[in-house]
C-alpha cells in the first residue's frame, strides 16, 4: 500500500451572513474540513484609523492560518505520524521528528491559536517603537512598531502577529540568526532542529505555509549584510 499524500493543498474562505464556509478539497480520506475558530476581534488601541483595517485583516488572517496548522497536527495523531512529518512542512520548518518536538508543536500551536482568539488580547501601535513588534510571556498584548506599520508584504504583517502569539505561549526567540527571514528560519530547522523549535520565527513561517507563503524559500540564501552565508550550530541528529 502506498503512504498517502500529505501535499498542502490551498484554502479559502468566504463568509457570509450567517456562516463561515469552508471551500477547497483536502486529500480524502485522510484529512477532514478544518473547524474554523470563532472569531473574537482583539481590542486594539492607539493605532491610526487609517490602519485598523490592516489590523483587523492581518489578525484575521493569521487566526485561520494557525486553524489550518492545527488541523494539520490533528490529523498526525491519526495516520503514521513519522511518514506525514518527514512529508510536510513541520520537517521543512522544524527539522527531524522525535516524539517530544511533535508534543512540544502541538501544545505551542494550540496555545497562540487560543491566544490570537482571546477576547483579552490588545493590539497597540507605536509608531516610535523601530521594530516589528513586541510581546511578553503570559501577558495577551502585542504591540506593533514602525517597521509593521511601514512593512509592504502583507504576510510579512501576518507573519508577525503568528510570531509574537508564539512569543506570550512561551517561545523565545534566540539571539543568532537574522530575523525575518524565511530562508533562515528553513536553515535553522536544517542545522539546529531543538533550537528551532524554540525559535518564534518558524511558528510564524510555519503557519504561513498554509495559505501558501514561504513554500519556495531557499535555505541557501539565508545570508548576512555582507551577502555571507549564515550557519546555526549545525547538529547531525537534525539532518
């Protein structure tokens, strides 16, 4: 018998009145229709009116995104979980499986789902503030800075709310690396999968993969400002 297909297959949503419909087919019969997540809106404050919408598109976006990731890791735990792993994306953005990194994906993907949905999380903007974003463990506030007010990718946006969700369920993003880099965050899972799956970056670039961005990038031009090659403590178990 041959292993099934775990291909990532692409999905919309259309909304209307009354019902949120899920359109697209999954690889029957091995995985069923995502549950989309009841939709709370985060408080946001002290951002300009004319960027509420991008908030509010951004945030949406990342909520079914982590939806779809989790129902990904609801159907390891029906099929061989190793074969689907080393298949799909968590082996591109987390390197190889052990039973203990699936355990630790599932529980920090469940949790930045619960926190994205939370009614208490607050979104604030400071436009002083040059980073991305900012967020603590355990404290539902993310706070955007000038580089996502002024960022021109759409998912770059997206990516950061995923990453900073990732950051209050606990994950801590580590010192090396260069941040914002999709490339990177593939190279790290390569070379260093335990400090990957510690790392908020390949959370965020994880859940992306499921609407279909990040897919292509090339661990090979993971690269510092001077166009040099970047390494992570390569490990041979992480191969």
């Amino acid at each position: 018998m041959s292993r099934p297909d775990f291909d990532i297959v692409p999905f919309t949503f259309r909304e209307t009145d009354n019902e949120q419909e899920f359109l697209g087919e999954a690889p029957a019969p091995y995985a069923p229709k995502p549950k989309l997540p009841v939709r709370t809106l985060p408080t946001v404050n002290y951002c300009p009116p004319s960027t509420w919408g991008d908030v509010f598109s951004h945030w949406r976006t990342a909520v079914d995104a982590v939806a779809l990731a989790n129902d990904r890791l609801r159907l390891l735990k029906i099929v061989t979980r190793v074969i689907a792993w080393r298949s799909g994306p968590e082996q591109v953005w987390f390197g190889n499986y052990t039973s203990e990194h699936f355990e630790q994906l599932t529980r920090n993907m469940q949790q930045i789902a619960e926190i994205l949905s939370d009614p208490k999380l607050t979104i604030t903007c400071d436009p002083n503030m040059k980073a991305y974003g900012k967020s603590f463990p355990g404290i539902r506030q993310i706070k955007l800075g000038a580089a996502w007010l002024n960022e021109r990718r759409p998912h770059e946006r997206t990516q950061t709310l995923v990453h900073e969700a990732a950051h209050i369920a606990g994950v801590v993003n580590l010192p090396e690396g260069r941040k914002g880099q999709p490339a990177c965050a593939k190279k790290l899972a390569q070379q260093n999968c335990f400090k990957a799956m510690r790392n908020a970056d390949n959370y965020g670039y994880y859940a992306l993969n499921y609407i279909g961005e990040y897919q292509n990038a090339s661990p090979a031009n993971c690269v510092d400002d001077k166009n040099k090659p970047i390494n992570f403590s390569p490990l041979k178990t992480c191969r």
